[in-house]
C-alpha cells in the first residue's frame, strides 16, 4: 500500500478550501492516515522544496509556503502518488484541466492550493519532515459498522 505527502498550501486555507480538497480525495477512496494544521519555519520550507533551491522562484515559493499555516497530510492508497497528482493537476493554472483542483480552483501559478508528492522517495522524505512515525494511523474502514 503507497502512502503520499498532501500539504494544503496557505493560499488554500486561507480561502476555506480545506474541506472541498478533502472531499476529492475522499471521493476517490484514499484513506487519510494523518493531518494538521502546521505554520512551517523557513528552514522546513527550504528542505521540503530543496529540489527547487537556486531556481529563480525559490525565495518566493519558500516565503509564500511560510505566509500562514498549512494543511499536512499523508494519504494512503494503490497508487496514491500518481492519482493525487492527477486530482490535483497541472502545475500552471494555464495547463491545469477543469475537474482537477487546481483546475477548478486556482488563478495564479505560485497559488495553486496544494502540494502532492511526486514520487515514492520524495514521498517518504517529505512525510518525515512533516510528521512523526506515531502520528501515522492505520485503521479499517469497517462502513458495515456504520451504514
Ligand atoms: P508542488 O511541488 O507544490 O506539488 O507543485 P508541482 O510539483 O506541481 O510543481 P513544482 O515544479 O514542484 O513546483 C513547486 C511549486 O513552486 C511554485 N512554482 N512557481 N513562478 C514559477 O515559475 C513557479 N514554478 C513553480 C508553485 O507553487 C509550484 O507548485
Ligand atoms: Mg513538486
């Protein structure tokens, strides 16, 4: 089972979409296994988007992904990593398709609302900046029980 690294950005929180965000995923049957509400230092920043260090958006992705608290989260699912990244689309709002998070929601590059991994390594290492092993939940979902 892969687990990926869901960051709801701080344009997303601001604008109250952590719900809606939530729900794509939800909707397309992933598991939430952790999440919070973190405002991340600038040296976090730095080393979740160390790929991007020295490119010429790096000092403004590192101080608009510090401006306000964001939405951590680890997903669980069979290939969770590929499918988030198709539920969130493209990274410019141009390419970003109607249907896809950023798609339906976003209106300039930098802004667009969320984070996903983009591969099992990077996956891993950003769960590690983010959360603690204990934080990770493994549960059933037992709908049975419920429904
Ligand atoms: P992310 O890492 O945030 O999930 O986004 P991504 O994979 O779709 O895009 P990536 O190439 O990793 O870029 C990381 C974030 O940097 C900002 N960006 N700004 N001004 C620019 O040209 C530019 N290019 C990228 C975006 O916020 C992008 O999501
Ligand atoms: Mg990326």
């Amino acid at each position: 089972m892969e687990r990926t690294f869901l960051m709801v950005k701080p344009d997303g929180v601001q604008r109250g979409l952590i719900g809606r965000i939530i729900s794509r995923f939800e909707d397309k049957g992933f598991k939430l296994v952790a999440g919070k509400l973190v405002q991340i230092s600038s040296i976090q920043a730095q080393t979740h988007y160390a790929e991007h260090e020295g490119k010429p958006f790096f000092g403004e992705l590192v101080d608009f992904i510090t401006s306000g608290p964001v939405f951590a989260m680890v997903w669980e699912g069979d290939d969770v990593i590929a499918l988030s990244r198709l539920v969130i689309g493209k990274t410019k709002v141009t390419e970003a398709l109607p249907g896809t998070i950023r798609g339906d929601f976003a209106a300039h590059t930098p802004f667009n609302l969320i984070h996903g991994s983009d591969g099992p390594e990077s996956a891993e290492r950003e769960i590690a900046n983010f959360f603690e092993a204990q934080e990770l939940l493994g549960y059933s979902k037992n709908l049975d029980l419920w429904i």
